[in-house]
C-alpha cells in the first residue's frame, strides 16, 4: 500500500507541477498578446505621424517656392 501510496502521490505532484505550467504559459501569451496590440498601435501612431510630417513638408516646399518667386 506505501508504494501505491508515494506513486499517487508523486503523480499528483506531476499533475500540479504541469498545471502550474500551463496557468505560466496562458499567463505569457496573454502578455504577448497585449505587448502586440501595443505595438500594432504605435505602428499606427507612427505612421499618422510620418503622414503628417510629409503634409508639412510639402507646406514648407511651396511655401519656400511661394517665397522665391517673390523675390
């Protein structure tokens, strides 16, 4: 009956060892979930930006051009 005993016992341990295991894994891919949608967002955000730095370049191109004609 001891053997039987420390067997189930040791298969316990195993079994809350890999369920811990799993509960770790869910936990970082949760985490890498939410660190892609963040970065997906500043991808985003950046290339807001990008467009709106070319808007303003072009302004300041025809303003210089604007600005030489007149001279």
């Amino acid at each position: 009956m001891k053997k039987n005993n420390k067997q189930a016992e040791v298969i316990r341990n195993t079994v809350s060892i890999n369920q811990d295991i799993a509960e770790s894994i869910r936990n970082e891919n949760e985490q890498f979930k939410s660190i892609n949608s963040m970065v997906e967002s500043n991808v985003r955000d950046i290339t807001d930006m990008t467009e709106q730095a070319n808007s303003i370049n072009e302004m300041v191109d025809q303003i210089n051009q604007l600005l030489n004609v007149e001279e």
